[in-house]
C-alpha cells in the first residue's frame, strides 16, 4: 500500500527539518545560540526544528552559516521548495480559478507518453463529456465557495486537453471502480452522455479501460483516486489538497498499487456490459 500522501508530503518537510537540527548538533549548537546567530527567537528554531514551520531559503542559509556548513544551504534549500510543492492547498490553486488548473496542466499531459488513472469516485477528466465536466467542475466551484464561477470555460478547457488521448504518442490505460458510473454527479442526460462516451473512447485503439465490478473478490481495498504521468510523478487527489507525488520509490509503489488494481479489473465486453447496465440504471 502506498503510504498516504499527506504523509509522504510530511515526511519530505521533516527531512529538511532533521537534517537542520543534526547541522545544528554537529557544529556543537544550542536551540538558543543558533537562534542567536540567526538573529531571531529560538521558538522560530524549535518550530522549524519540529517541522512545525517551513523554512524559508534565507532562513536555511542563515541556519548553514551559522553551524558552519554553508556549503549544504542550494541543497536543502531546493530540498524544501521540493518538499512544499508536494502539498498544495486546493484553495490556493483555485485561487486564480478553475480554468486555470486545466489549462495549467497541459505540458504534462503533453510530455507524458503513458497515462496510468485511477479513479473510485469519478469518471477520470481525459474521459469526460462537456456536460459531464460541466457538472463536476460545478460541484468544485460551489465546494470551494469560489469568488467567480468558471466552471463553464473550465469545463471546455478540460474537454479541450482531452483531444491528447486521439493523438500519436500517447496511451491510456484507466481503471474505474463500478460504483464511478453510478454516481449522479450529472443530471440524467448528461450522465447517459458520459457513459455512451466511455463505450466509445473505450474503444478507441490506444484507451485501455477497465471497471472493477462491485462484486468482485477484492484483493485490494479501493484507494484514492491517482493519476500517474509516466513513471515520473503521481498525482493524487485529497478532500483539502493535491499532492504531487515524485519520489522514485513511492511512484513504484503507486505502479504496484495501480497493478493490483488493474488485474481486479474486467476489460472489453464484459467492461461494456457494465456500462451499458449502469445506463438502463439511469432514470
């Protein structure tokens, strides 16, 4: 099991913390003399001692200086901007609107050869139909209590990136839970929209699409919904934030997840069977 990404993103702050604390020991330190040094309360030190509080890169290079080791500062310094970047609040990427996200993202999509998605909750973004996105981005604005609603051009810039999966170069291979074409998140025309798409793009020559059927013998509990960009970054979906996952070893941890998954998976006619089960469902 992958270990959770809140705690990976913490795990890489108190690394950079750790590593602070031991140059302060090393150069023979007290929490109040480096403080000292530093030029600022030693409660600062403890916080940052403790992960308690992010350094910022003048901080560390203060901190080097001081425990003689000014040579580690560019290190550690990118280590905490690294380690920062992995937990994004998600009021802080709204922030300059949902547009924004979608359309911040297409160089990734474009440098990634090969797509790997997860999903238990929705219906992955690169498979979405307008009404569908429209709906679901809808939902994020209202969650998120956003200033302005651009959930509209939102939407159609999602559909816009999607294009990627009908172009050379690329393949997708996407694992959905059953209970994903179950969830109303659309009224019925759309959503019958949706999963007539997913017969089509199901289909399509470089889309592997598979459904783990609600009553299959598990062999893996569902997880949180991650999309993997190659064997370089995941990017996994939280209630509070997105955290970017790059570390080789949690990646390869997240494959082998992804795996377990997939095998779960049915494929073909039978994935068809359940989608088109789901759309007689509707009402």
């Amino acid at each position: 099991m992958p270990a959770s990404p809140s705690s990976s993103a913490q795990a890489a702050r108190e690394a950079v913390a750790h590593r602070l604390r031991d140059l302060r020991k090393e150069a023979g330190l007290t929490v109040v003399q480096l403080a000292a040094a530093c030029n600022w309360h030693y409660s600062k030190t403890s916080r940052i001692e403790n992960a308690l509080t992010g350094p910022s890169a003048t901080d560390i290079r203060r901190w080097c200086a001081a425990a003689r080791a000014s040579d580690q500062a560019q290190d550690l310094v990118i280590q905490s901007i690294n380690a920062e970047s992995m937990y994004r609040q998600w009021r802080d990427q709204v922030r300059a609107g949902l547009r924004h996200i979608q359309e911040s993202r297409v160089r990734t999509f474009q440098e990634t050869q090969c797509f790997r998605m997860y999903s238990s909750s929705l219906v992955p973004g690169l498979l979405q139909t307008v009404g569908y996105a429209r709906a679901v981005l809808g939902i994020a604005a209202s969650v998120h209590d956003l200033p302005v609603d651009d959930s509209e051009e939102a939407a159609r810039s999602r559909i816009e990136r999607s294009r990627i999966i009908h172009e050379q170069g690329h393949r997708f291979i996407v694992v959905v839970e059953e209970s994903v074409l179950y969830s109303q998140v659309a009224d019925p025309e759309p959503m019958a929209a949706q999963l007539g798409y997913l017969l089509t793009a199901g289909a399509l020559p470089a889309v592997s699409l598979g459904v783990i059927p609600m009553a299959a013998r598990r062999s893996h509990w569902p997880e949180e919904t991650f999309h993997m960009y190659d064997d370089r970054l995941v990017s996994v979906e939280l209630v509070s934030a997105e955290v970017t996952v790059t570390q080789p070893g949690e990646i390869a941890q997240y494959l082998q997840t992804f795996e377990r998954l997939r095998s779960m998976a049915v494929y073909g006619a039978a994935a068809r069977t359940l989608i088109l089960k789901a759309i007689e469902a509707l009402p």
